[in-house]
C-alpha cells in the first residue's frame, strides 16, 4: 500500500488536530470540512478500503465512532449528521487509507447527495441476494 497522508498523521510526521486516539483508531478535524466539526476516524491498520481492513480493525473503529459522533454532536451543538465512507475513486475517495467522515448538518451546508434510485425487479433481487450470500 503506498505512503497516504494519513499514515504520516498516525506517525505524527505532519501535524494534525486530533480528538481520539487508541492503540488501534485515530480521529481528527478535516482540514478541509463541510461543516464545523467535520471529523475523520481512521483505523490505524494501513488498508486503502473497508473491504481489505481486518475485522478486528473495523470493530475497533466501530467501537469508537459513536463515541466520537456524541462528542462531535455536543461540541458544535449540531443534531444530525452523516457519516461518510468512500471506497475507491468513482466513490470519490481521495485519500487511500479507510476513512470514516463524520458530518454534522444543520441546515444547509457543503454535503450534497444525489438518491437516485432504481428499479428492482423481485426475480432479480433474488439472484442478487444469493449471489452475495454466496460470497460471504
Ligand atoms: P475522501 O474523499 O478520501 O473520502 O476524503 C478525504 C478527506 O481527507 C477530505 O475530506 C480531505 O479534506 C481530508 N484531508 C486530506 N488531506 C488531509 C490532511 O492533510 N489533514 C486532514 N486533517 N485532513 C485531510
């Protein structure tokens, strides 16, 4: 896996404005965020998607983001948020190292999603999901 930016916050080879951390989970302020509060939490595992990481590095993350998004909450006064997970460029990931973005809303703000949603035929759904099943 080649050199990421995040790697070098978790080696603190660049500084960063970092409200968590653990022997496995980092969490830090977006440099460039969407709204006040806008916090990545990374696992300190190098995988560049969710689908590499170990499961015992995405339960240490899981473990730790709600946590992280009650304190994000209560800090900036925000209700709602998002919590973003890119994997992959058509995903729009930039960074290479697995990034969970936590996002307070409040009215409008800079995260626009699209829904565009789709047809599902019933026959098809039932291949699908048995597909999948069979890969799990
Ligand atoms: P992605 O598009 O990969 O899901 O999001 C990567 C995020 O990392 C972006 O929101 C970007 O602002 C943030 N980011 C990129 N470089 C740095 C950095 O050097 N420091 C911090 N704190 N955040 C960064």
């Amino acid at each position: 896996m080649a050199e990421t930016i995040f790697k070098k916050i978790i080696a603190r080879e660049i500084p960063a404005d970092i409200v968590y951390e653990d022997d496995d989970v980092l969490a830090f302020l977006d440099i460039n965020p969407l709204s006040k509060g806008h916090t990545l939490v990374i696992p300190k595992e190098p995988a560049e998607t969710l689908d590499q990481l170990s499961a015992d590095a995405a339960a240490a993350v899981g473990r730790v983001l709600p946590r992280v998004a009650k304190a994000v909450l209560r800090a900036t006064g925000a209700k709602d948020f998002n919590v973003l997970q890119n994997n992959g460029t058509a995903a729009h990931q930039a960074v290479l190292h697995v990034h969970f973005h936590i996002i307070p809303r409040a009215g409008k703000d800079g995260l626009g999603i699209g829904w565009p949603t789709q047809r599902l035929e019933p026959h098809e759904a039932k291949l699908l999901a048995q597909q999948i099943k069979s890969h799990l």
